[in-house]
C-alpha cells in the first residue's frame, strides 16, 4: 500500500479501563493488555498502521502512569514522541497538542486520532478505509470520522447522523449525538443512516488548529506554546506549567458537534467502517468477541492451567495458573489476579468500574 | 466432670471430605482443616472429649495420608495410638481393631466411636450425653447411639427408629433405615420418633467385639490377630498383611442393622442429643452454620483481605489474602486456593465431589 507521506498517527492512550479490573490497573491499563491474542491492545494498534506510516511518525498521548510501560511495549517508537500529560484533559487537549506539534513539523501534515484499546478483524480492509480518509482530509479542510455500522441498538456509544453521499463512500454528516436511551438507539439503528462514533478522525494538522483556535480561544494558545517549547530543555516544564490550564473537553464536544451544526459548511464526512470493529467495552464484550471467534464448548471461555466444566454455561473465567472447576454455574465472570478476585456476570460486568470507584474512594490504591 | 476411668475416645478420621475441594485434599482431608473457629475438627474432636478422658486413653484411626498431619495437630496423643490403616476397610474393620486392642487393654473397656470432622455447639450438654451413654453401654451388651433430632427432612442422613423410654432420656431403637428419599424423610421428621444417626456410639470393647465375631466372623479374628501383634516388631507387617482382608463394610451395616432386627433382644438404644450438632458437610452447610452464628451483612461471608459486595447476598467466598469484589451475584460459592479456583452454588455445592472424582478419573494426584 502507497505511503501518505503526510499521514501522522496520533493514538491517545492515558484511558484506565476501569472495566477490567483487577487485570487492569492504573499502571497497567486496558491498552497495555493482551486482551485479543499475543500482542497487547496498543501494540495491535500500532502494528496494523505501521503499513501506512512509519515508525518514526508516530505520537502516542499517554501519562506518567502509562509511560514507562507503554515504552517497554512500544521499543521501536521514538521515545520524545512519547508524551505524557501532567494531568488528563480529555481528547481535545491531547490531539489539540499534537496538531500544533505536527504543524511545526509538516504544514501539510494529517492526523489520523486512534484510540489505543480496541480490536479490528480485517485489517487490510481497515487501512483502504483509513487511505480513502487520509485523501479526503489532505484535500482542504474537511475532517473525517470513521463511522461503525451498529449491529444493535447499543445506548455507551455516541451515534452520527449521515446524510447524502460526498464522495466514494464518504457521506456528509449532519449531526452527531450523544449516548441515546434504548428507544432512541432502537430508532437510530432501524433508520439506517446512523452510525457508531469510533473515536477515531482525520483531519490536517492545519484544520484541527484552525477549529481550535475557533472553538476552544483559551487552550489553543496554550497548546501553541507547550508545542513552541518541544524540543527544547524547557519543554517538560512548559508542558507541566500550561497544560493544566487547558479545557477538560473532548473533541467530539469541543469541535465535532459546532461544526457538525453548521451543516455542509462543517466539511464533516463519515467514512463507514465494515471492518470488524470491537472497542471490548467490558468483560462481557471480551467473552462475546473470543466466543464468536473460538466457538468454545458451552460458551465458556476459561484461561487456566486445567479445567472441569459441570452443568456450566456461558461463564467467562480467568485464573491463568489455576485448574478451574464450575459446577452448576452460568453467565459468570470470574477473573483472579495475584491480589484480587472479581466474581460478577455478564450482564452486571458494566458495573466493573464501580467496584475501581469504590477502591479510589477507600485510597486502596495498591489495588487499582 | 467425674471421669469414667473405663472410657476410651476411639476416633475415626480416615476421611477425605471431597466436598470441601479444593481446600480438602488428601493429605489435607476436612477434619484437618479449621473450618469453624481456630482449631482444626480433630483438634476440636478432641479438646471436647478431654475432659472425659485422659489424652493417653485416645486412639485414632486415619490413613497413611494423614497420619503425620494429625499427629503434627495432636501433639499430646501418644503416637502409637494413631493408627494408619494400609487401606480403607469403612467403619467396622476400624472401630472393630480398636475394640479387640482395648479388650487387651482394659476388659472393662468402654469405646466411644467418633467422626473427626464434626461441630458442636453446646460442649457442656455434649459431654453430659456421653456420660449417660457411657453408664449405659458400660452396663452389659447395651449398645448406645446418639441421635440427633431432625429439623429438616434431610435426605443425606440415616434415620434411627425410637420406640419406648429405656432409663432417663434413653429410648429403646426400633430400627436402622438407610439414606430416605424426600417424602420418607418429611414422613420420619413429622413422626418425631426418628433421629438422625450422628455415627456417634458408645458400646464396651467386649460387647462390640462379641458382636463383630457374631455378624463378622470371617473378619474379627484378622482384627484380633493385628491387635495381638500390638506392641511388638511385627505389628506394622501384620497390620498390612491382613488388614487388607478384612470385610469392607460399616458398623452400622455389620453390626447395628442385624442388631436392632432383633428388637429390644438387641439391646440398642438411642440418646437425643441436643446439643446443637452439624457435621459441615458441604460448603453450603459451612455457609449456614457460620451464617447462623454471625449474621452478616446480606448473608456475605467472605474470607478475604478486603471485600467489596454491590448488590451481591448469600455468598460463601474464601479467598484469603485477597480483595474481594462480588457485584449482582447472589448464592454462590467461590473458593480460591494457590492450585485451584472452585465457583459453584450453594445448591450445587453437594457435587464438588464429582470435581474430585473427575481429578481421580484424569490422575490429577496434584489436586487431589
């Protein structure tokens, strides 16, 4: 496949996770796990653009917590590009940083903003999608969002609304919207121009900073400064001393939905995407996603050292080590870590995150 | 507590208590295991019977698994006195070696014959039971039984039949009956003559070995040859030798059953016992006596270093050193050892043996 040689991968990756745990921790989150085969969720991500970048292009946004850890599974990634946030603002601060940043680098730089934590299933089909995204965005100031097509009427994901066809299959987008209520999603997958945000745009470095400077007037030029500053010895304390400074906000809120209101004049396109993507949201999702793919006796998906299955159904059981015995149980999520034990089922796995609230708030920080 | 100067405690712990897989283990069997309070069962089986006799007058019969754990948890017994047989034989080859050793010992001999793996609520009343029943078996070729009163139709015991009032609170026994099916044991329970047989007998060394050569006459001179090698070099050859041909068989089967056939010519008699009896025999019925005694929250009981429960009731877990976090499970049972990790329910706790057989089945001796 044909290089962009303008095309530059920016993948956030400072998320936690918090629906994994106990496997993830704040020091080991979600991204840095083999969830989905033998590399790691930020290591998949990498390897399936590096056809269509190289290494060196590469920026990851992470925090201190992460860093280290991502760098031990990123070695051939250079390490400046490596950034960790002092402390999280959300997504449009993080790839509002990286816009200013590649601008100084390449006027004619493309961003491709990746989250670090998802899976794909084709990911030949993935980068004809993402190649298509990258031309349309070089060509002026148009912003690209991959759109997934919904399979069910799911209420954790915000919905774009598409409208007529741009180009290819590109469509315009008209609308984005927030997590909707059952009947809402019902209606928007029934309809057939709605589709799944995954979180993942295209766009120059020179339009993501003009709408920068358009929708958030007090960070841009805060993030023009820390971008100013890289490079230089001063760098980490800039970045330390303005970043916190900036809007806690997504890009999505900040940017997307002003411009998506201002109709075709927003020069927002949606790309759809039929490349088997899974976001593997929670434990119930990852016993979804390896059961469709390994069609496992009964449904029960169990990483152990040995196993005794009785009367069992549908249980996803991780004890890595362990000989495992179920008896008489169904729908089960059990995950054992050195220092903890989860046990919950697929239906309540969602609540996972809580338990990390809970943990937080009792300062049991080893724990979390 | 006056002592009965002919009264030795005859203990049988050659269990393997497979439903408390996976912390029960051969070499760990149930009764080694301090699953109520601080002290193992043994260890509690025999501080309950101390002040009735002396730690000389104990002896106990295990199995070559366990005999050096329990000897390690019962430092003051005297060591010769913990016998291992060389394979399991059931009850009456076992209480019956005790009988024809102790009849060398004492002719005034009067045995107590206990399960190792039971709990007692009320010591106090327990010990005045066994001193009744001491006098009466210590009188002539009366056999006593201890039987517990019903408060559930229990099909996983064997019934006693009572008839008439003998002396006190002793009634004559009208029969054994094996193992009922449900509507039989709601029957005996709402019949209120029918107790549970607790395996708890007291009878003299002469009457119990008079019966064995009566009902086991192929088996009790074996046992007399073993008991008369007692004490001397040969007595582990003999043991092994001959042992092994002894009849397979319970006490309650060889001896008690052809017994009470008899009528009240068999001189079998029950003594109620209200002394607050569990004999723990699965993770459920663990669940309920400490559920009884402590009342905790939602029904929860977790060992662990720390537990978070969200909408979780009627739990067991144990998963010591752990944090533990349960959300929208209710009525299972978890036990987490560094091998093994059982997730079952309280109603399916009863086939945690089937684990076991099925680890058997596979030569897992690691597990087992």
């Amino acid at each position: 496949m044909a290089k962009n040689l303008n095309f530059y991968p920016v993948i956030l990756a400072g998320g936690r996770g918090t629906r994994f745990w106990p496997l993830s921790r704040k020091k080991r989150a979600k991204q840095l796990l083999a969830l989905d085969g033998k590399q790691t969720m930020i290591q998949q991500t990498v390897s399936r653009l590096l056809p269509l970048a190289p290494a060196k292009k590469f920026w990851i946004i992470t925090n201190n917590d992460l860093r280290l850890a991502i760098a031990k599974q990123l070695t051939k990634l250079p390490k400046a590009q490596l950034l960790a946030e002092p402390v999280g603002r959300n997504t449009a601060p993080a790839v509002g940083l990286a816009a200013f940043l590649l601008l100084r680098e390449n006027p004619e730089a493309v961003i491709g903003m990746f989250p670090s934590d998802h899976v794909i299933a084709d990911e030949e089909r993935y980068r004809e999608t993402l190649q298509r995204g990258i031309d349309i965005a070089a060509a002026g100031e148009n912003i690209v969002v991959l759109g997934i097509r919904p399979n069910r009427a799911e209420t954790g994901y915000g919905y774009i609304e598409a409208g007529s066809a741009f180009q290819g299959p590109a469509l315009r987008v008209r609308r984005f919207t927030e997590k909707p209520d059952a009947e809402k999603a019902a209606e928007f997958v029934a309809a057939g121009n709605y589709f799944w945000n995954s979180g993942m745009f295209l766009w120059s470095a020179r339009t993501l900073a003009d709408a920068l400077r358009e929708h958030l007037p007090k960070t841009a030029p805060l993030l023009e400064e820390i971008a100013a500053a890289f490079g230089t010895r001063k760098f980490s304390a800039v970045f330390r001393r303005l970043y916190p400074k900036c809007e806690n906000i997504s890009v999505d809120y900040a940017v997307l939905e002003p411009r998506s209101a201002k109709g075709d004049a927003g020069h927002i396109f949606c790309l759809p995407a039929d490349f088997g993507w899974n976001d593997l949201g929670s434990w119930t999702a990852l016993h979804e996603h390896h059961t469709a793919k390994a069609s496992p006796p009964e449904g029960n998906l169990v990483a152990c050292s040995g196993a005794f299955m009785l009367n069992a159904r549908g249980n996803y059981i991780y004890a890595p080590g362990k000989f495992v015995a179920a008896v008489g149980v169904n729908d089960l999520v059990v995950v054992e870590t050195p220092d903890a034990l989860l046990i919950t089922t697929r239906q309540h796995a969602q609540d996972v995150g809580k338990v990390v609230k809970h943990l937080d708030e009792k300062k049991l920080h080893k724990l979390t």
